[in-house]
C-alpha cells in the first residue's frame, strides 16, 4: 500500500486491490475448472470426451490471459459527465454479480479514453492516468477535460463499468497525461520493446482500431510507433476477430532476428499468442536463409522481372523433340513419338491451366496413350478390351526407356533442384532470361549460385525421392509416386563450396514452388481429399454433440471440431502456418515494409490471399537501391487500389537535439516527408569526436562507448558500425571491456555469418550492441555510437537512407566517432 499524503493514491490503491482481488479470485476458479475438467480422464462417452476437450482449452487459454494481465492490470479511468467512472486496464474483469469493474483497453467504450480531447471530450469530464508498480499504485496524473471538472470527479456511479473510486474534489490536478507518457520514453531502455497501452496516443488509437479489411500502410518518420502500433494492432484485431483470426493465424514479418527477439515480448504482454513471426529468410517451409547476397544481386533477385525469368525457366522444361523419339520397348518393340504429337501432349497439358507438376499428369497421359495405342496396334490391330489396355499401359510406363524418354520431354521438378540448375547453368538460364536480363544481370546471377540448399529437411529443398505407390489413385498417381529424382547436380566444373540459400533466393524457392506445384501432387490430392473428408465428419459430429449437451448456437460446430482434433493439433494454427506455404494467415503485419522486393511482396500475398494486412514503414528509410518513393508504385501492382495510407507525425523516440541532426540527412535525401516531431528534448547535444593522429579508430570507438556507459547508467548502448569496422570494434570490446558486451557475444568474437546472426539476438541483452544499420533497423537504444558515417555513403545502399536511419535509434545521446572528414551532411555536428 502507499504510504503517500495524496488521497488520490488511497482511493486509486483501494480500487486496484479490489480488482486484483478478483483477479486472483477468478484466476483461482478457473484454475480449479481446468484442473477439474483435466482430471476427468477421457473416458466415458464421445461426448464427455468433447466436452472435456472443450473446456480444457477454454479455461487453458482464459488463465493465460489473467496471467499475462498482472502487470499493469488497471492503468486508467475515464470520468463522464453523468458521475459515472469507467475503469480502463489489461483484460475486462467483473464482478461476483456479473457487474464490469474493469474495461479491456480493446473494447469499443475504452475508445473515448484515448480519443477524448478538451476540443472533442467525448462525454468525459477527466481521464485518470495511473502510474503504478507492481500491485501499488504510484502515481496519478488527469487530464481535464471539461471546464471546472478538477472538483466533480466520478462519484462511484453505478451507471458505467468499473463503477468505483469516491469524488477527487478540491484537489489539485497539476499532473497531466504528459507526465506519463514522457516518463515512459525516458525511461532506460531494456532491450526489450514494451506494450504502450497505458500512453496510447490519439492518432495512434485510431489506426489500431482501423478497419482490417484491406490493406492498410501506417507510414512514418522514426520514432513514430509505427512497430508498436502494429502490434497493438494485432492485438486488437485478435480480440475483435478472434473465431476467424484464431483459426487461420495472423503473420508478422520483420526484417531480421535480433528485431523479431526485440519485439516479442509485446504480444505475449497483452495475452495474446496466435501469430507467427518471421524474418523473410524463413517465409520458405525449410529453409533457415540467414546469408545476405552483395547488394546488387539481392536487389536483382528482388526484380519483379525474375517472376518472368522463372516462369520461362519451368517453361524451359516442357521440351519438344526436334525430330522423332524412338522408343525400343520390351526390347524389340519400336515406339515413336513426333514433335506434333509431343507438342498436342504439350498444348493440352498447358491449357489445363495446372501447375508444372500437375500440368505433367496430362502430359503422361496422353503420350502413354498414344504409346499405348502404338503396342495394340502392332500386337492386335487394334483389339483389346479395357483391361488389356491398361496392362499395356502399366507395362509402358514401368519400362525405363518409356520413363526417361518421357521425363526427358516434361521432368518431374522442385523449386531448389531447379534454381540451382538455373544459376548455374548459364545455357538455361540465357534462355530463360534472355529477352528479360541483360549479359551483366545473367553474369551477377551465375556469380551468385548457391550449389546446395540450407536444410535438407524442407520437402521443397530436396531431391524428390522415391516413394511406394499408395495404391488408392489413379494409374499416374501411382506411377508419379515411384519417380526418380530429380536431375542431376550441376557438372563438376561449375560446382562451388557448398552454400546456403540466400534471404533473396527465398522469395524466388516460393515462386517456383507455386509455378511447379507439387511434386507429389497426385498423392498429396488423395491425402487432402480424405482430410477433408475427415473434418466435414468431424464437424457433423461436433455438430450433433453440441445439440446432446444444449450448447448449439453458444460454441461454433467447427471450433468443436478443431479443438476435439487434441491439443496438440489445435495449438498449432499458428504453428501450421508457419510450416506450410499454402497456409492462408487472416492477416499480415509487415514492418520496415519500405525494404520489401517485389519477388517478397508476392510471397506475401500468397500468404495471404484475403489481402487483409497493415504495412508499416518509411519510405526515407528505404535503403535498398531503386526502392520507389511511393506507396503506389510498390503495392499497386499487388493489390491494385485496395490500400490507404495513414501518416504518423510525432517522434516519440529520438530528441530533439539529435532529430535536428538526422532532418538535415533526411533534406539531404530528396524525400518529400517532413521530419517527424520529438516530443521531447534530452538536453544533450549530440557530439562528433575524431580519432587523433595516429590513433585507432577501434579504441577511439572503445574509449567512448565506455565513457558513454558511464554516463548512461542500466541502459542499452548501440554501437553502429559499418560491416568492415564491426570486427575489430567488437573485438576491441572485447579485450578491454567484455562485461559490456556480456558473456555469449564476447566469446563469439569473431564468428561466422550464421554465428553473428544468431548472435544478434542475443545483443540486446548485452548492455552495449555492435551492429551494422541493417541490423539496427527498427530498434532502438538509449545511447548510440555511430562510427565513421562517410563509409555509410560509400555503401552499395542508399547511403543518406542508411545514416538517417543509424542517426534515429537513440532516446538520449549521439556520439559520431570518425576518422575521415565528417559526411557535409552532418555539418550541423561539426558546428
Ligand atoms: N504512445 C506511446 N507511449 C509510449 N511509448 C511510445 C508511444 N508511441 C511510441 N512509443 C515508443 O516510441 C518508440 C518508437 O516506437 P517504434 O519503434 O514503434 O517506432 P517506429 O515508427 O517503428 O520507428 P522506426 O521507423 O525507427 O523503426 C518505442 O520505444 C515505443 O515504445
């Protein structure tokens, strides 16, 4: 309890304990439901079995909720004008008479709380802001809202939810909203990014509560809460949504490791758990890509004209003789197939408008056809039952010579087999990219090949191996299930070491995983046709169980369904997604959207084809070269004119001594965007300090970010290099001061490319992070050490694009180091 002479702190205090009373009274129930409803064993009728499963899940995933709200369960209230006070906090909570004590920061009344201003006041007299620490509450600060409203605060009406605290009149209202906000962004970081409930500013509020049902882009300077937005968003739509959004999963992309470890707290913080996270080198079932190409090759790989490239090249693959095959069969039998032939084969396996692999089951069979209509005619003119027939036909199809004669006209393919072939094949890969890439592009793409994908576990990434026919399918199913592998590696003059996919060969796996289809199409239809089977059983069944126990109508048939599939299947909607490549997410979430390729813009509409998706992003912060300067250019394209764009323009982060430095960089840009405003200043100007003749740069570098530490005190640290520096300043880190890079980065120095990125994750439970910008993207620190920025602008990026956004990571303090002359841009530093 507080001790404090404040009676507002009392009154607040005495409420909070009410409502974690009953926090720990409903937990306490729901506890003892599940534990009840768990031990009855699942025995006993299907039904109870059911309806055991049902309520487990239910009271699992409503205990994880109140779990996840006892930080900050209660963070305000809002007092209207009829005396009636609304509490607003974590999750909703009521009463033992079922009365609503506290409101969920989600729900549609809780609007008014983040909405209301003295011009627009929404019905409220005051909001109540409320600063507390664990249980106790510490801190309160209103906004007025009404004239006079500092003397007739809430009254304990019963009008409203969260009916309570007793009249503040006569005290004095000096604290504001403000005051807990600014205390929030100049709190020290902790490497972790935090949920922003409790502060929710307006135009923040609105875009979260936004209708999901197209795309929305949340674009914005740095600092303005666009990633937080975004996954307050998320929040949002799975409490709004939650029947559709639970069951098909919601997906967020970010650009790298250490930025999805940065994030991954927040969601979990507001008690929700259904959404997939993942970088763009993990949006390929199977594929872990980590490696970046040289930055021409990524940003050609990305080229929307590669779709075309590759859809030649599976093209390419759909041969016609240039004079007649010969077949010998059964050693003395002549078969032969003419190009006229081969091509109607070729036509009508086209125009069945199947993927490559499924296109080749028509293919198959027409040509096995004629062959098989060659062999009665040599052997019967032409008279054999049905039956004979098909013996003939079993019997072609399991002679080698018929099989590779075939296969050599339209072979079986995967997406790695073939991308593979295509770098390193330069004949395929001038035909496919002829007309489409000049000599220098084909060049770039040779000099990229990887000759052996990342993970042989993903089925696309692998040869196809042979499998048992399953028996239950059609002749060519069954024959497709028995294929040989796929062709063969590359000869040995063009093999190279062996090396990972790229983060840009995956957008390109997934293309021609949808152009190729499935190389196990044919058993893979019978698979989905009898788990659909099963399901639509299932659910007929929940159906009729949910009308035994009375219970049509309050729980849907299909949730029955999917949760009485076990626990181990239901949890998994998020997981699924994150395995399979045709999974539909309900949503997607896209951060740093701005550095998105074409080639991944069309993986992630395949991932979602409901096209219901928030984008944020920053178009100055594009540092890949060509990136377009508007939202139009880059997702028209996709999505046609089914987007609007929403602008945030307060900088919540960077102050506004240091955001002075980072507008000039963002003039020197060309963009058309103002600088967004700091809502603060620090009080610290931003310092350049120059390594002195005959110094290193290294220990300058060590020199001040110890320094720095000192003066920072707990918080977080980035020093941010470019790639060639980041090695010996780490490693001088470590030699002098290895406590500040804690013990896992310190150990690891120096480390290969896979090492540093799973490294990166754990940098920002380091007290200082040695990053390059493309890694600092998105985070932020409370100190940042930009080391030699004329090498910045020298990058193969956009140089000015990738200062500005190094410049923008800091809450208090900047320090340039540098070697060579300071960039003109940062004049300003040098002044
Ligand atoms: N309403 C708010 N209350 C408290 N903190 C906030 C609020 N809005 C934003 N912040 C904080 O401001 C910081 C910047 O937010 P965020 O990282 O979401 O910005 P951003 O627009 O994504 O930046 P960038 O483009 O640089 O990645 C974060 O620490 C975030 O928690």
């Amino acid at each position: 309890m507080s001790s404090t002479r404040d009676p507002r702190l009392a009154r607040e205090q005495a409420y909070l304990d009410l409502l974690y009373a009953r926090l720990d009274e409903v937990s306490e129930i729901t506890r003892r439901q599940l534990r009840q409803v768990l031990l009855e064993a699942g025995t006993g009728t299907p039904q109870a079995v059911v309806e055991r499963d049902v309520f487990a899940a239910t009271h699992a995933e409503r205990l994880a909720r109140l779990e996840a709200a006892e930080g900050r369960l209660c963070f305000g209230a809002m007092d209207r004008s009829d005396g009636t006070r609304t509490y607003i906090g974590r999750i909703g909570l009521s009463d033992a008479e079922q009365e609503p004590i506290l409101v969920d920061w989600r729900a549609p009344v809780a609007t008014a709380f983040y909405q209301a201003t003295l011009a627009d006041p929404r019905g409220l007299t005051r909001r109540r802001h409320l600063r507390t620490k664990g249980r106790e509450v510490t801190g309160v600060a209103d906004d007025l809202l009404a004239v006079g409203s500092g003397g007739s605060g809430g009254s304990g009406g019963s009008g409203g939810a969260g009916r309570g605290a007793a009249t503040d009149a006569g005290e004095a209202d000096v604290a504001t909203g403000d005051v807990m906000l600014l205390e929030a962004l100049s709190a020290p970081r902790t490497g972790r990014m935090g949920d922003i409930i409790a502060t929710l500013q307006a135009e923040q509020d609105r875009i979260i509560r936004a209708d999901a049902r197209s795309v929305l882009v949340v674009d914005g300077g740095p600092g303005t809460g666009k990633t937080a937005v975004a996954l307050h968003r998320a929040a949002y739509l799975l409490y709004t949504e939650r029947a559709r959004l639970e069951r098909s999963g919601v997906l967020v992309v970010g650009p790298s490791p250490v930025f999805l470890r940065y994030i991954e707290q927040v969601l979990p913080s507001l008690g929700e758990t259904g959404v997939v996270f993942a970088t763009p080198g993990r949006l390929f079932p199977g594929v872990k890509a980590t490696a970046n190409d040289p930055v021409p090759v990524a940003t050609l790989k990305g080229d929307h004209r590669m779709a075309e490239v590759l859809a030649a090249a599976v093209r390419d693959h759909q041969r016609l003789p240039r004079r007649p095959i010969e077949i010998i069969h059964d050693s003395d039998r002549v078969l032969r197939l003419d190009q006229d032939t081969v091509a109607r084969a070729r036509t009508r396996a086209r125009r069945s408008r199947r993927p490559h692999n499924g296109a080749r089951l028509v293919f198959l069979r027409e040509l096995l056809g004629e062959l098989t209509s060659q062999v009665i005619r040599q052997i019967s003119g032409g008279l054999l039952d049905e039956d004979e027939r098909a013996d003939v036909r079993d019997g072609l199809w399991a002679d080698p010579a018929v099989r590779g004669a075939l296969d050599a006209l339209w072979p079986r393919l995967t997406p790695a087999g073939l991308l593979e072939r295509l770098y390193a094949d330069p004949a395929l890969l001038a035909r496919a990219a002829g007309r489409l890439l000049s000599p220098a592009e084909q060049a770039l793409l040779r000099g990229a090949a990887p000759t052996r994908p990342s993970s042989p576990r993903s089925s696309a990434a692998r040869p196809v191996a042979a499998r048992p026919p399953d028996g239950g399918e059609d002749l060519f199913s069954a024959l497709e299930a028995a294929e040989r592998p796929a062709p063969p590696p590359p000869s040995p003059a063009t093999r190279r070491e062996p090396r990972a996919w790229t983060v840009a060969d995956v957008p390109l796996l997934d293309e021609l995983a949808e152009l190729l289809g499935d190389p196990d199409e044919g058993s893979r239809a019978a698979a989905e046709a009898a788990a659909a089977r099963e399901r639509a059983a299932q659910r007929r069944y929940a159906e009729d169980v949910l009308d035994m126990l009375g219970l049509t109508g309050q729980l849907d048939a299909e949730t029955v369904a999917d949760r009485w599939r076990g626990p181990r299947r239901r949890a998994s909607a998020a997981e699924h997604g994150a395995a399979d490549r045709e999974w539909a997410f309900g949503h997607l979430i896209v951060d740093e959207a701005q550095e998105v390729s074409p080639m991944l813009w069309r993986l992630l509409w395949r991932r979602c084809p409901a096209r219901s998706a928030t984008l944020v992003g920053d178009l100055a912060q594009a540092a890949r070269p060509g990136a377009p300067a508007t939202w139009a250019e880059i997702l028209t394209p996709h999505v046609g004119d089914r987007f609007r764009v929403e602008r945030l323009t307060v900088n919540y982060r960077t102050p506004r001594e240091i955001m002075d430095v980072a507008a000039d960089v963002l003039a020197a840009t060309g963009s058309a965007a103002a600088a967004p405003e700091s809502v603060r200043s620090a009080g610290e100007e931003p310092l350049a300090v120059r390594v002195s003749s005959g110094g290193a740069l290294a220990d300058t570098v060590v020199a001040e970010t110890i320094r720095t530490a000192g003066m920072i005190g707990e918080g977080r640290i980035a020093v941010i290099c470019p790639p060639q520096a980041s090695g010996p300043v780490r490693a001088a880190l470590a030699r002098v001061a290895p406590e500040l890079l804690g013990a896992t980065v310190a150990a690891r120095v120096p480390a290969g490319a896979d090492a540093r990125a799973e490294a990166a994750a754990d940098l920002l439970d380091a007290r200082v992070a040695v990053l390059t910008v493309a890694d600092s993207k998105g985070l932020e620190f409370d100190a940042v050490l930009l080391v030699e920025p004329a090498a910045l602008l020298a990058g193969p990026t956009r140089g000015l694009a990738d200062l500005y956004v190094a410049l923008t990571r800091a809450t208090r303090s900047l320090t340039v180091v540098h070697s060579d002359d300071l960039p003109s841009v940062l004049g300003r530093l040098a002044a």
